[in-house]
C-alpha cells in the first residue's frame, strides 16, 4: 500500500511542477513582452529625427513581431495605440489583451495577461 502511495505523491508532483513550469514561463513572456512594449513605444528614432513618427499600423506590427519572438501569438485587434502630446513629439502608450491557454492533464487553463508600455495599469 505505501508503493501505491509514493507513486500518486510523485504523479501528483509531477503534475504540479509540470502546471508551475508552464504558468511560469507565460509570466515570464507577459513580463518579457510587457518590456518590449516599453522599447516600441519610446519611438527613440522619431525622437531624435532619424526617421518619422511610426503609423499605429507600423506600432502593431512591431508588437506582434516582437511577441512572436516570446512565442506569444498576438492579432493587430489585440493591440490598442494610444497618442498624446504634440505631433511632433507625440508620447505614444502601447496596451495588449490576449489570452493564453495551459494544457493541463484532463482539461486546461486560461490565464489573460495585459501588458502595457507604461508601468502601471493603462
């Protein structure tokens, strides 16, 4: 009866620590993405002149190129620009919404992540 007892104890280890590792690397990527956006955002080139301001399309684009790199899969309708300030100087906020799923024995999980250029809220 012990054996019985020490291979449900190690399964459900191993189930816990199979969910933990999953969960955890999405936060990692929501984190890592969250970073990026702050990148996209600053628009250091347009700032210093290099190049023109980039369209919200051009905005989108990166994101999702960027996401795709921390294998988050994001739609440009996931993606809310928003502007402000002068045209010149615009002080661009980058918001994602998505939602990613975590397969787990017997059913699975959904955890929705929304991470934004600035470091609090949107």
């Amino acid at each position: 009866m012990s054996k019985v007892k020490i291979i449900l104890a190690l399964a459900f280890l191993a189930l816990a620590i199979s969910t933990g590792w999953q969960i955890a690397a999405r936060e990692l990527a929501n984190y890592e993405l969250q970073e990026e956006l702050k990148d996209v955002a600053s628009l250091t080139a347009a700032r210093i002149g290099w190049e023109p301001p980039s369209s919200d399309d051009n905005l989108r684009d990166a994101v999702i190129r960027k996401a795709a790199q921390h294998n988050v899969q994001l739609e440009p309708q996931e993606i809310t620009v928003r502007r402000s300030g002068p045209p010149d100087a615009p002080k661009v906020e980058i918001a994602a919404d998505y939602r990613v799923r975590v397969v787990l024995p017997g059913g699975s999980l959904l955890l929705h992540f929304t991470p934004t250029s600035r470091s609090k809220g949107f």
